[in-house]
C-alpha cells in the first residue's frame, strides 16, 4: 500500500529520477534548439563595444567635441547598459549574449568595484570639507550653518557673489576664527593663515586661491579652485576647453608648492577619470577614492550623477570621506578627514 502511495504520488524514489529526467530533456532541448548559439549576434556585438569603450577611454579622442572627456565624466554609469542586455539576451534566449556579456561586467568591476566598498577608517587629525555654494543660492546664510556644522577644521566655499560674501562672513565667523576670501572663493579656519594669495587660472578673474593653515600638527597648504564650467551642446559637444586649461594652470601652481603637505579643495568641474585632469590628479590623490564609501556623487544635487567636487592631497593620509546633506545649492558638500 506505501509502495502504491508513492507511485500515485511521484514521492520517494521517483525524486532523483525525476530530476536526472528534467535534465536530460533541457540537454535534449539545447541540442535540438541550435539557434541558441546563432542569435543575439547582435547584442554580443553592443556587448563587446560596451567592453571596448570602457577599456580603452582613455584612447577615445578629445579632437571631435571633447567626447573623450565626456565619456570619462559619466563612465561608472556604463553599467547602466549591462541589466538592459540582459533582458534582452534572455527574451532571445541567446547563450553567445548571455556570455558575452560577462566582458562588460569583468571590466566594470575592475574599474570601479573598489568603490563599492566601504574604506573609511577612523582617526585622522584634521577634518576639511568644501562646498559649490551656487551664486544663486536662495538661502546662504542657512547653507553656511549647516556646513560650519559639520564639524569641520577648515571649509573651502566656491561661487561666493560679491553681494553675499558679507553674510557667509557673518555666519561663520563663530565657528572659524580665520578666513580669506578671493575672488569668487573663500576658505575659513580655525586655525591661522598665512602666505594667502589667488591662483591664476587663465581666466582673466580670480577662482582660486592658495593659503597656508597652521595646523597643530604642522602647516599644511591649502588650494581652493573653481575650475570653468563644462556644457555639452549639440552643434560642438562637450565645451571643456576653458576648463581643461585652468586645470593645467592649477596643476603648474601645485607642482611648485615648497610646502611637502598638500589638500586642494574646490569645484573642478570634471571627475577623476577625466584625462583633462590630469596636470592635477596626476600628482594628487582623491580622498573619496582612497578612503571614501561609495562613489561619492556631488552633483546635482537633486540626482547626483558626477563627482565634480573634489577634496585631494598630496602628503597627507586620508582617513575617511563622504557627501554632506543638501543645501540650498545645486551641489552636495563633501568632507573628509585626513592625518597629516
């Protein structure tokens, strides 16, 4: 009678059978189903240019609208195309896709999956932070209370209006005793400094300055920069010329900085990746790559896609970094806290 039971039932025995049975029918259906290697031809092509474009960006050229750099400013977003293949390997049921597609995703983790980690530690003697404050920020006095609450030592601002420098002035001066505003950009500490002079950019108007701060631990000198804006437009592509020379004029003042303790802090209108960068990035590391959580996206502020705000040193080690809360300014402030 159990025998007749597990008959009716298809229970005991019958389990293993029965799976070695679904086995050899999805064998059989692949055999006889040999389209499954001829289609998604296609999509294995879109699969391997998706590969190619991310592991040599850095030989697309920048002659034809800059498209170089702009695809370096959006790279880690690459990965967008990768589920979208995806579903569409599995809707034609094509085993070349589905392979295929592990190049784009081998490549993608190998440029950016050290991000996806968190690598902050704790300790650090000094914490900096800086913020685009956006010349048309409705409230400034509000945004320089939330970042002098940060907790931050020393805060660099960037798209100071001449018109609002006097109530950042007010707003911070109770929390950092020193402070130099220069052009367009500012830094507030507290503690001391000296040697403060604005950087030429080429640009005709000053956008960076640089200044010394004497930390309890020694000097350390400080860059603010606000590099040009970049737009990307239909009839010339990704106008980034402006910036990418400031950026060269940036990276000369660092390179003959005498103080061997370097922090750049400011709005350099482009992304780690972006071989426009180079004179600076070259010789500076990027605090959110070394010991940030995450991408660190900072603009805009309302969907951050980029990390055009950086925080960078050179002989200094850095500790941790992370993105600020909102303000009223279409850029997220960053921070970061290093040991000199």
């Amino acid at each position: 009678m159990v025998q007749a039971y597990r008959a009716e039932t298809g229970t005991g025995g019958a389990g293993p059978q029965r799976s070695g049975s679904r086995l050899r029918d999805l064998r059989e259906r692949l055999a006889r189903d040999r389209g499954i290697w001829r289609r998604g031809i296609v999509l294995s092509c879109c699969s391997v240019l998706l590969t190619l474009v991310m592991v040599f960006h850095s030989r697309i050229p920048n002659t034809i609208g800059n498209l170089g750099s702009l695809s370096e400013t959006f790279l880690p977003w690459f990965a967008v195309f990768i589920p979208l293949l995806l579903i569409l390997g599995l809707v034609r049921r094509s085993a070349t896709a589905l392979i295929a597609l592990l190049l784009p995703i081998v490549v993608w983790f190998n440029l950016f999956g050290g991000l996806l980690t968190d690598k902050s530690g704790s300790g650090g003697d000094l914490t900096v932070a800086t913020h685009n404050v956006n010349a048309d920020n409705p409230d400034p006095i509000a945004t320089a209370e939330q970042v002098a609450g940060s907790g931050a030592d020393v805060v660099a601002l960037q798209e100071l209006p001449a018109g609002q420098v006097a109530a950042y002035e007010k707003a911070l001066a109770g929390t950092f005793r020193y402070h130099s505003v220069q052009g367009t950009v500012g830094l507030w500490s507290k503690y001391r400094l000296s040697d403060t002079r604005p950087v030429d950019l080429k640009m005709g108007w000053v956008r960076a300055m640089r200044t010394t701060v004497a930390t309890p631990e020694g000097p350390l000198a400080v860059y603010v920069a606000h590099l040009p804006s970049v737009r990307v437009k239909l009839h010339a592509g990704f106008t980034a010329n402006q910036r990418d020379q400031s950026a060269d004029a940036l990276g000369k003042a660092i390179a003959h900085e005498p103080l061997a303790r370097v922090a750049l802090l400011g709005d350099l209108n482009g992304t780690m990746n972006d071989r426009a960068l180079n004179a600076v990035t070259s010789q500076m590391r990027s605090t959110q790559g070394a010991a940030g959580d995450g991408f660190g996206f900072s603009w805009p502020a309302s969907f951050p896609m980029a990390r055009i705000d950086q925080i960078m040193v050179k002989g200094v080690e850095p500790m941790s970094s992370w993105t600020l809360p909102a303000t009223g300014s279409d850029h997220l402030p960053i921070a970061a806290r290093v040991k000199l």
